[in-house]
C-alpha cells in the first residue's frame, strides 16, 4: 500500500499519511496535483508554505523497463509558476519499494538552523543534523554519506548552490555507482530544498516489500512486449546506446538549429570538436565507457563515464543539452573542458542549461570573452563561495544575469533558459518552450521528432504549419509518461510503435488491478496539464507570458527564418 | 562537379577521404550518393541537403552540403 512521507522541516518530525484523494497518482501527475491542492499559488518560493515533493511514478518499482525516474514538485523560485522538473538515478525505485509513493517536505526552519539528512529506511525515519555537510559538494556528500549508510543506499540531495538558495539550483541524485551525476535541473528546485535546510535524503530499500503488482501474469505479458518495443526500435537499441544523447550534436548542426553564441547562428564551425562521435572516440580511447544506465531496469542505457586524457574521471550523464549549452552556445569546443563544467555543476547543484546560457550572457556582457572555456570554468567554481558577488549573480541563472550585466539579449520563457534547438528553424519545440507551465522546457513537448528526427511523424521544422497541434499533442503525452515513471526517451520508440500506449496501459492495469485504457493514459495527461495551468493562472501568468523573447525575430543563419507566431496562435497548444 | 558530404553516428565510416570536396556526375540524387558511398539504403533514415531534409530522389545542386544520418534520437 503506496502511502505519502511527510517531513516537517521546521519541527523536524515526520508522519506517514494514507494518499487519499492522491490515491493512483503517480510522477509528475502527484506532484502538480498535490501543489495545486497545498501550495498557495501566491506564496514564496523559498517561504515556509511552498513544498517540495518528491514522487515515485506509477509504475516506478516494478520491473517495467525504464520506468524509474523520480519526479520532483514545487512552486519554482525560477519561474514563479509550477515545476515538475524529473530525473534518473536509484532513489525512486528505492523509495516506491519502501511503500514511499512521495515524500512532501514541508514548512521551513529558522535560517540559521543547521543542514540536516533525512534517512529513510523499512525500519523506520530519522533526522540528523549534519552541520559537518554545510558548504560542501555534492560529490564529497555522497561519499560522505554512502561511507555511513551504507553502498545499497541512494541519495537525493542539493550542493552549495541549493543551500545558499541560487535560482538555478539542481537537485542531484546518485546513479549505480554512488555518483551523484543524475539532475532534476530545472526550475531552481534545489533553492526550493535548501530553504527547508535539507542537505540530503537518505533512501534503504534493504528489507523492503516492494511494490505489489496487482496481476503478475498480465504484468509479465506487458513487459515482455514493451521491453521488445524498446528492444527493436533503432534509437532506443543502437543510437542512445552507442553515442548518448550527445548523437544529437551533428543532426541538429546539420539541420541549421544548434544554437550558437548565444543563439546567433544555427551552425557552430568546431562541431566535430564536441559531437557524441568525438566523445565516444575519446572514451574509448582513454579507458571510459560510453554505454551505462542510470538505473536498473533500463535498457537503453544512454549514459557513460567521461574520462580526461589521463584517465581520470570527470563526468557521467553528459547530455547533449550539456554539451550544447558550454558548447556552442559559449563558442567553446573544448570537450574536457565541457566535462569539466559539467562536473562543477553536478558538484555545486547547478542545472547546467541554465548555467550554459548564463555564462553566454556573461560573454555577452563582456565578463570573461567568448570562447574562453577556462574563464567559464573558473566563473562557474566561483558559484561555490557564498562570498563571492559575481558567483551568487551567477548560480541565479540567464535571466538574472542578464539583468546584472545589462545584458538583454537572453533566452529565456518565464525566467527558465532555453535549451538546444534554436526555435526559430524547429517551430514545434519552439511552441512548447512558450506554452509549457514549466517555462522553456524542450522535454515538454519534444517536437524535435517530428521536425528533424523523423521520428513519429514528419512535420515541416521551418514553417508554422501543424507545429502548435503537435506541441499540444506531445505536450500531453509527456505529462502521461512523466506521470508513469518512465523516462521520456521511451517516446522515441512509442511515437513509431501503434501498440505501445496499449501496452503501457496494460502495465498499469496490471499493477494496480482496476482498469487503464489507452483513452485513461491521455486522460492522465491532460488532468495533468490542467492541473498545471491552473496553479500558473492564480499566481498571476497570462497568455504575455507564453512568448519567446522578442530577438527571435531576426533571421537565423543558415536557412534565414524568424519567428513568427502570435501569443493567439500559440494559446491553441494549452489543454483547456 | 563536386559537393561536400559527410556520414553519421553508425554511418560515420562511410564518410569519403576529401569530404569536403567529392566529385559526383552532374545531377547526382541524393541516393546516387548514398550508393557511391557504399551505404544500404535500409539504413538511412535522415539525409540533409544544405540543411533542408531531401527525399532520395531529390537532385543534389553543384557545391551542395550533404548530411547522411541512421534513426537518431536523444535531449
């Protein structure tokens, strides 16, 4: 029986409740449910009556292939409105086989109280006060903590950025190997925890029960058809597996829509220099490995271990958007140096999109020159020092950067930088960075697909036509799968495959018993949404906000497109 | 006349000494390129002709850019 930990951060007591009216939910479709029910729309993000709730998908436990992500909720301090911003790692699975469906921590201590850990275990709660972690990185804590607890322990937990309240804090989580690599990035969520003085979260599943499935036989028959979906599909079995999602640093180059200093050009000249080719190259020259997962069950296994010219180890989960974002978007083509940055930003709990745009902003401004990897570098550590101005500026993220530097040209939907597609030459994704509740978000409605990769479908990416229905469409069935636990790289092979929402249904009838139909999965989706749009519209957000910045109506090189939607148009790719 | 053209990911080894400036016959498709290169057509699933997405039949200009891509996927 799934049930909610709730933490009162304040009084530092803890309490299991029954879910109640949560009761089936699961993801991204519990969390935005549960701060649209908890959290007054008005409030302060870092102020004692925002939550933060970690949730277990529906399906987040069982052996379903993929399906362990965790989803995190707040009111976000980036954006202002509401966020679900997920990631992979151990703590989900750990946690739903505890019986944990979400942990909701709430209120919020003196602010000179002390970091504490939250360690969860089958035996019991507890909560410790660990003055010892205040300051220190995210790498260090978890060593510091698996020594402790123990290797079979998973950690949620936040960096110096997270507890000195930065809007781009990221909130960190370990992958198999007790490295603190795997991110839910986006929105400043990480701000969200250390307001409630949580350093980290401690999760042991030894002597759990585990997550009982309802009809083991129909459960069984799902799974083998969903793991030969995932199996046979040639992203999810041979592209992600063989060169990461860094496989899209040349298709997008090619296409004219990688973004490149700060979003001037649509084609960076030293893309070779940074592309997943290169990487895969220099891992296997240099002892690293390009094929991990981030968690048991996967079987896509997009993940790797990035190693410098000495084999040293400097990253895992270097995404393309990563990569991108120090990349191209900074002029840089140094790819230690990327990993590198990559590193800070796992170790100080900082969401390397918005970090990447940052420091694009920062060049802009004339703070350090373009290109200059180990000037972005050294900007980045100096996020580290609570002392140090320029570094605070920096751990807010694009926006406030901008503001800082004056600085006006910047990326940026509702204070959340943009990612790796220049929405000017891939108009689907460009819709949902304006539509989203989440702020410019390219995982929310990845029309990506359709636009270039062909996947799914074929959508023109340079003209207006069919790309709001398509965001609108991609947006929902998002919201189902981050609501399921799955990770969102599952739809490449979903979009191509007529039975696989059947058969993600069938799992979930199977594990809950009640019946779950194609038409409840999309239902799941667009409850989800509205859900969302509802918390955005009382705290005070209009259809003006649903645009990109004005300078993206300049021609793009090389095809030369604008953009051109008005905010009426673009109201037609929200569910209502 | 000549055109620049370069093969990806699982594709990447087909990509031709000289790249940047291949000599193919005047009015060469787009899949009279895949074929010079050695590649099997099942394994092509994105070409890019100055950065614009071309069927296999579509003529490549003089001094074209050419991009040969499997099924690729990733964010």
């Amino acid at each position: 029986m799934s049930r909610l930990l709730r933490i009162d951060t304040n009084k530092r007591t803890f309490a299991f409740a029954d879910m109640g009216a949560y009761a089936g939910l699961g993801g991204r479709a519990l969390t935005s449910r549960l701060i649209l029910e908890e959290v007054p729309a008005l409030s302060h993000p870092l102020g004692a009556s925002n939550k933060l709730v970690a949730a277990a998908g529906i399906l987040t436990g069982t052996a379903a292939a993929n399906s362990g992500r965790i989803s995190l909720g707040a009111k976000s301090p980036l954006t202002g409105g509401i966020k679900e911003s997920n990631s992979g790692g151990l703590f989900s699975q750990k946690m739903a086989k505890l019986g944990i469906q979400a942990m909701v921590f709430e209120d919020k201590p003196e602010d000179s109280a002390a970091p504490v850990v939250v360690v969860v275990k089958a035996d019991g709660v507890s909560i410790v006060e660990a003055p010892e972690l205040a300051g220190l990185g995210t790498y260090a804590t978890s060593e510091k903590l698996l020594a402790a607890y123990g290797s079979r322990a998973a950690i949620m937990l936040i960096g110096p950025a997270g507890e000195t309240c930065r809007l781009a804090a990221s909130v960190q989580f370990t992958d198999p190997k007790g490295r603190p690599a795997r991110a839910a990035g986006r929105g400043g969520l990480g701000a969200v925890m250390g307001s409630k003085k949580i350093k980290a979260v401690v999760v042991d599943d030894t002597g759990a029960t585990g997550v009982p499935v309802a009809d083991k036989d129909a459960f069984k028959a799902a799974n083998k058809r969903w793991v030969e979906i995932l199996g046979s599909h040639p992203v999810t079995s041979q592209g992600l597996p063989g060169f990461g999602t860094s496989i899209l640093v040349n298709i997008i180059n090619e296409a004219g829509a990688l973004p490149t200093k700060n979003f001037r050009l649509g084609r960076f000249d030293q893309v070779a220099d940074i592309s997943g080719e290169k990487m895969v190259e220099l891992m296997q020259a240099r002892g690293g490995k390009p094929k991990e997962g981030c968690h048991p069950g996967c079987v896509i296994q997009c993940s790797q271990t990035f190693v410098d010219d000495k084999g040293g180890y400097l990253s895992s989960g270097l995404e393309y958007e990563t990569v991108w974002a120090f990349g191209a978007n900074c002029l840089i083509n140094d790819i230690d140096d990327i990993a590198r940055m990559d590193h800070a930003c796992d170790d100080l709990g900082l969401d390397t999109i918005d970090m990447g745009n940052a420091v694009a902003v920062a060049m802009d401004g004339g703070i350090i020159p373009w290109g200059d990897s180990k000037a972005a570098l050294e900007l980045l550590h100096r996020v580290g020092d609570p002392k140090d101005s320029l570094g605070r500026i920096m751990g807010n993220g694009a926006k406030f950067a901008g503001q800082a530097f004056g600085v006006t040209r910047v990326a940026e939907v509702k204070g959340q930088a943009l990612p790796a597609y220049d929405p000017r030459a891939v108009k689907g994704v460009g819709v949902t960075y304006a539509t989203t509740p989440m702020g410019a978000d390219h995982t929310a409605g990845y029309a990506v697909c359709q636009n270039i990769l062909k996947c799914g479908g074929d959508v023109n990416p340079m003209t207006k036509a069919g790309q709001v229905e398509l965001s609108k469409n991609l947006q929902i069935a998002t919201a189902a799968i981050d609501a399921v636990g799955f990770c969102l790289f599952v739809a490449f092979a979903v979009l191509d495959t007529a039975d696989a929402v059947q058969v993600m249904s069938d799992q979930i009838a199977a594990v809950t018993g009640k019946k779950f139909g194609p038409e409840d999965f999309l239902a799941l989706g667009v409850n989800t949404l509205k859900d969302e749009i509802a918390f955005n519209t009382k705290a005070g957000f209009t259809k003006e906000h649903d645009q990109l910045p004005e300078f993206f109506a300049e021609p793009l090189a090389p095809h030369n497109t604008t953009w051109d939607f008005t905010p009426e148009e673009l109201q037609g790719a929200k569910v209502s | 006349m000549h055109i620049s053209v370069k093969c990806f990911a699982t594709l990447a080894k087909h990509t031709p000494a000289g790249a940047d400036r291949y000599e193919v016959a005047d009015g060469a498709t787009v899949a009279d390129v895949v074929a010079a290169l050695g590649v099997a057509p099942a394994e092509v699933k994105i070409v890019f002709v100055d950065g614009v997405a071309a069927a296999l039949d579509a003529v490549v200009p003089d001094g074209g850019r050419v991009g040969i891509f499997p099924a690729v996927g990733g964010g």
